[in-house]
C-alpha cells in the first residue's frame, strides 16, 4: 500500500552538465503532472513523462527541472569586424570635423552588437539520458517515501477496520433480540387493551413474523462481513488499490446506512451511528492511498 503524498529528489551529472529533479506529489482522482522545464529543456518533456508513468499511477505531481551547465565551451564570442570598422570610419569622420578621437580597440568592444555571447549547441543526447536518469532516481526516492506513508495508512485503517467490525458484531449479537423484544411488549400491549380477554395467537404471531422480516438486517450484516475481509485482503495487495477501496467503502456505506433505516432499536441506532463516523473517518484516509 502506497500513500499519494511524498517528495523525491534524483540527481544527475557528466562532463560538467548537471540535472536536478524535483517531485512533489499529492492527492488526486487520476494521474495528473505540472511539469515547469527551463526553456532549453523542453525536449526532455516526454521522457520524464515516460519515467513518471512506469512508477507512479496515480496522484497530482509537480515536477521542477534544473540544468546546471558548468563546463569551460559552454559559451562561445564572436566579433562582427564589418560592424567594428563602420564605427571606427564614423569616429574618424568626427575628427575631421573637429572632435577628439579617442576611440580604442576596448571601446569598440563596448559598442553595441560588436561582441557578442552565445550559448555553444549542447549534446541532446546526453541531456536526454541524464533526464532520465535523474527522474528515475527521484522517482525512486519518491516511492520509497510513498511506501513509508503507506505503512502509517494501512496500520491506521487496519484499527478503523476493526472498530467497524466490532460495532458491527455487537449489532448482530443485539439483532435477534429486537423481535423478541417488539413480541413482548405488542403481547402486553394487547393483553392491557383486551383486559383478560382471549388473545389471538395466530393474528400476534402473524404480525410480529410480519416486523421481523420488515427489521431483518442478516443479509446486510453479511454483506458488511464480506466488504470488511476483502479490504483486509486489498491491504495486503502489491498494487494500487486505492480505488477500488473507494469503491468499497461506498458500499459498506449503503449496507450500514440500510441497516440503520431498518433498525428500530436504540442501541442498534446509537451502534450505527458510530459506525457511519468510523467510516468517514476510513474514508478520509482511502483518499491518501495510490
């Protein structure tokens, strides 16, 4: 099991190049990416997309490039002379007209457009592999954190698990008695409005049978019985199962929901009711799971 929550940073360098990789995930329904690249960089888009999707299926990621460019040819100067003699000839004109001329070679340089810097083309090749091999390890790193929360998760729900399932037991031990009870107090009831008369045994036997079945909860508690092992079983799964625990608690939800609508005993009531709080609560926590 797997939270959808961690941070992983994955590191890589060669040859005076080096790549940082940032990745900060949360909760979402499906799988989403924010990736902010430097602009020389956006080649690399697709892959660290293809790296993400082999390790994380679901959650929203933000992704932060660096590229750190330290080697000794990263820029190249070039001189545009043509450019340099037309401000010479321009100077020159001046002083004939009168003006000192105190041109030189390092003001010429400061001129605009004289020298210029650029970036010299760098290896696509070898920014695309140390792209990768940075989003794996901060892939990796990431997991492993996700791994970590994970464990927190499932010993937490675990315990809210066995909270539901006690209250649900305590539910089905109470469950035969509410006819019971209901037969009693109707037999009483009508015993005090007859006063002594004879009592009609087949006529209180039908309509106690009639709110026993109106009350029946067996097949509800059943069904919870059965949600409740296979999400012990979903816990122990090696794949995301976040989902489909979303949808089980859906259910669960229905059949506690249908057992309270059913229920006309205040300690079934009051067993409910705190049912329903444990399983918000439960699934609270469903959402952090991948």
């Amino acid at each position: 099991m797997k939270s959808m929550t961690g941070f992983g940073r994955g590191i890589a360098e060669k040859d005076g190049r080096k790549i940082t990789i940032d990745i900060k995930s949360v909760n979402h329904r499906f799988s989403d990416y924010s990736i902010k690249f430097p602009r020389t960089l956006l080649f690399c888009e697709d892959i660290v997309r293809s790296v993400c999707s082999e390790y994380l299926t679901r959650g929203h990621m933000d992704v932060f490039v660096l590229y750190e460019n330290t080697r000794d040819d990263k820029t190249s100067v070039s001189l545009d002379l043509p450019l340099a003699k037309k401000y010479s000839e321009i100077a020159s004109k001046l002083a004939d007209e009168g003006f000192e001329n105190d041109l030189t070679a390092s003001r010429v340089m400061k001129m605009p457009d004289v020298i210029e810097l650029q970036e010299t083309e760098d290896d696509i090749e070898i920014i695309s592999e140390l792209c990768r091999q940075a989003t794996e390890q901060a892939c990796e790193n990431l997991v492993a954190m996700r791994v970590k929360e994970g464990e927190k998760l499932k010993a937490d729900l675990n315990e809210k698990l066995s909270t539901l399932e006690r209250l649900v037991t305590e539910i089905a031990e109470r469950a035969p008695s509410v006819v019971t009870t209901y037969a009693e107090k109707l037999r009483k009831k009508v015993s005090d409005f007859l006063q002594g008369a004879e009592t009609d045994e087949a006529r209180l036997l039908t309509e106690v049978c009639l709110y026993a079945d109106k009350v029946a909860i067996d097949e509800e508690l059943t069904r919870l019985k059965t949600h409740f092992a296979h999400t012990r079983e979903m816990f122990e799964q090696n794949h995301p199962v976040g989902k489909k625990l979303d949808f089980t608690v859906q259910e669960i939800n229905r059949e506690i929901n249908t057992t309270g609508s059913k229920s006309n005993d205040m300690y079934i009531t009051e067993r409910v009711i705190e049912a329903k709080n444990e399983l918000e609560k439960f699934r609270e926590q469903v959402q952090n799971i991948e």
